[in-house]
C-alpha cells in the first residue's frame, strides 16, 4: 500500500511519497520548482537513502537554489557563456548567476514556486503532478511556457516525467534537464560507473561546452567516480535512451537511472560528497553551440523522463 503526506519543512513543505510495505520513500519540494529532494530505497530489507540533500529545511532551500541539488533544469541546462544568445535575429542576455565565470546558469525554475494539481495512490502506486505557468517575467527570457513534474513511486522504484509547452505564440529556444545528486559517504574509491554514452563533447577552462564531440572509448565500461572530480563532462548517448548505472562496490549495490527522451548525460563528482549523474536534452551553452537545441513552435511540446531504481 502507497500514502501521500505533506510535511513541514523549514518555511515550506514536502511532498512525501511512501511505500508502506517496504518504507522506501521519496520526497519532493513543489516551493523550488518540484526539486526532487530525497530518494530512499530499500535492498535486502535496509533503507538506503540515495541523494545528497540536507534534511534540514531552510538549508536545502539554499541547496537546491544555490547548488542545484535535485534541481529541474530549465530553459537551459548548464552554462551559457557570458549569459549572451541570439534567437531569430534577436540577441537577449541572461543574468550570470556564476560570478567566478560569469556565465549563466541551469536556468531559473528552481525560484518557482510550483502547484500540485493532481495526487494519486493506491496498493501499486503513488503519483504526483506539479504544475507551473511561466509568464516570460525572467530578463533575458521573454518567452512564456507551461511546465508538468509527474512523479511516479512504484515497486520498481521512483519515475519522473517532465513536459514543458511553449506558450510564447511564437519560437522558443528550449532546453531541460535533472540534477540530482547521488550521496558516495565520504568513500569515493568504493564507487564506479558505467555510462552508455558514444561520444563526449569538449569542454573549455570556463567549463564552456563547445558543441563539438568525439568518440567516447569506455562505452559499458565501468570507471572509478573520483576521475570525474570537479570536472564536467557532457555525453551524448544512443537515441536519447540511456541506462547508467552507479555501483558501490562495498555494500554490493547497484543503482540505475534510466532516461528516456535525454539524448544527453551529464556527470560532475563532488570529491567524497557526490556525483551528480544528469539527464540534459541538450548540452551547455546549446543557446549558442546549438548542440541539442530544441526549437519549440508555438503549443509544441518536449517531454522526457528519467527513473531511478536498484
């Protein structure tokens, strides 16, 4: 049996979705663009909370904010360089919301408040719905969309289902994508990953992506997470379907995160914190490089989603 609870949680509150046979849990923050906060799993009958995020209320505010864990990526995903881009002739420039680059970043809807509009359980399931009306009030984004989180808890694990329409009544540029957080408990040596990408993208000193990509030689190939510390690397991954799968080598656990419509995987490492594994839809500074842009027509509709499970 599933059960659906809000809980207080600093000046806002949590939307927790929970098995009650098995007490695996996930929980969502609709006050920061439905950011997904926490997801605990269970494997031989232990809980193992699997996300990096502060159980305290007021700092994962801050986290998510600031630091984008669990953070819903949108319009871009990313950087784009010097917060500068031209869209049909029109050149628009973003507040740069990374100082020490001054690039913008990961979009805006992590200051979104978002609603809940539909909840469902039963002895199989728990489902959310979280909705958004962006009206186009961001500078240097004046195109208005409408945004859906669909959360899924099952027996299988968590699915999240995103749709974003265009309701500028003209083009839109276009880009989303996830950022969670997955917690390596300070023994990052113990943790590998396999990645089921064909090629990876260049990336400059700025952590500017260049749109130009070359083969990537360890498809299916398990590699040892601390290599991808504080660096980022953008992959391109078969028909925009995708398995990864992170393993922790001393509690013999396996967790996967299925994409399906993200042509694209972002990883970062957080040296002995994190490793952030992020299904994009395209790659940084798409607004210029045009690496995965999506132009969306008026009402048109991009959706893509992504599942996480042992």
């Amino acid at each position: 049996m599933f059960h659906i609870a809000s809980i207080p949680f600093g000046n806002t509150f949590l939307l927790k979705l929970t098995n009650l046979s098995t007490g695996e849990y996930v929980t969502v923050l609709p006050e920061a663009g439905a950011a997904l906060h926490q997801v605990c799993l269970a494997l031989c009958n232990t809980l193992y909370p699997l996300l990096w995020a502060s159980d305290d209320g007021y700092v994962y505010l801050e986290e998510v904010r600031l630091q984008y864990r669990g953070a819903l990526l949108m319009p871009f995903v990313d950087r784009i360089e010097n917060g500068r881009y031209s869209f049909e002739g029109v050149e628009y420039r973003l507040p740069c919301n990374e100082p020490g680059q001054k690039n913008a970043l990961h979009g805006f809807m992590q200051n979104k408040a978002f609603e809940l509009t539909e909840l469902y359980c039963d002895e199989k399931k728990a489902a959310i719905v979280l909705c958004c009306q962006y009206q186009g009030d961001h500078p240097g984004y004046p195109f208005p969309f409408a945004v859906t989180v669909r959360y899924n808890l099952t027996t299988e694990g968590i699915q999240c289902i995103t749709k974003a329409q265009n309701k500028a009544g003209s083009n839109i540029p276009f880009g989303m994508g996830w950022h969670p957080y997955f917690q390596v408990n300070g023994n990052q040596p113990d943790y590998e990953i396999k990645i089921p990408a064909v090629s990876s993208f260049t990336i400059r000193d700025n952590y500017i992506n260049t749109g130009e990509d070359q083969m990537f030689n360890a498809e299916d190939q398990f590699l040892a997470v601390e290599n991808f510390d504080f660096s980022v690397y953008t992959l391109r991954c078969n028909n925009g379907e995708s398995k990864t799968i992170l393993r922790d080598k001393k509690n013999e656990m396996d967790i996967t995160v299925k994409c399906r419509g993200f042509p694209f995987l972002q990883l970062y490492a957080v040296a002995g914190k994190a490793v952030a594994v992020e299904p994009v839809t395209c790659v940084g500074n798409a607004f210029n490089n045009g690496a995965g842009l999506t132009v969306l027509p008026p009402e048109g509709i991009l959706e893509a989603e992504y599942s996480i499970a042992f």
